[in-house]
C-alpha cells in the first residue's frame, strides 16, 4: 500500500487517476481532512468524491440550461 508523505505526491496521482488537472477549489473540497501520510484509500475516497463534484456540477449546468 502506498503512503503519501505530501500532499503534491498526493494530488498528482489524483489528477492522474481522474484524467483531469485539479482547480485549487476543487482540490480543497476534495482533499483528505486527516493529516498526513495519507493511502490509497484516501485516493479512492477522493476520486470518488471528486466524481460527484463533476456529477453535480454537470446537473447543475443542465438545470440553469433548461
């Protein structure tokens, strides 16, 4: 099991992962609350929660459209 010693570890195999770069509004929403080192649970648990930003904020789009 992996352990991130730092968070810029951390965040580039997350934008990795997601494919995306992160905004920094996105990566302080989605960042682990628990201090460092951080696993791969964490990671999991972050693209998880950074799927459901991208889910939401697509609704969201869809709503103001129509």
């Amino acid at each position: 099991m992996t352990d991130y010693r730092t968070w810029y570890e951390f965040k580039k195999d997350l934008e990795m992962e997601s494919g995306r770069s992160l905004l920094n509004s996105d990566w302080l929403k989605v960042k682990p609350a628990a201090p460092l080192p951080w696993d791969c649970s964490l990671l999991r648990s972050s693209l998880d929660n950074l799927r459901r930003l991208r889910r939401d904020g697509q609704d969201r789009k869809l709503m103001v459209s129509n």
